[in-house]
C-alpha cells in the first residue's frame, strides 16, 4: 500500500516536486516562471518555497 498525504497525492510525488521548485527556486527563477515550467499553481509554488525556506539546510546539502 503507498503512503498518502492528507490531499491524496503520494508523499514520494511531493517530495519529488519540492526538490523540483528548490532546484528552480535556488537557481533564481521567479514563483511566475516556476508555474509556467512546472505546471503548478503559483499557490502551491508559494508553500514549497516556505516548506523550502523552513528547512533551507536539508536543501543546501
């Protein structure tokens, strides 16, 4: 049985996106360009960029 957040997606596909939104978001790009690239909203962008910015150390490895 795979493991599920409280939204329904699979922990591991959102793992795998925020290590996605911090590859771009350290690299530069904008939470628009992100988006686009992506194909998330700019509200989910957001909230990985806080998950991203609360635990920055685990990112920066």
């Amino acid at each position: 049985m795979s493991q599920k957040n409280h939204r329904g997606g699979s922990i591991s596909a959102r793992k795998r996106r925020i290590e996605e939104i911090a590859y771009l978001y350290f690299d530069g790009w904008t939470k628009e360009e992100m988006a686009e690239e992506s194909g998330y909203s700019i509200r989910t962008i957001s909230r990985d960029i806080e998950y991203i910015e609360a635990h920055r150390e685990e990112f920066l490895e």
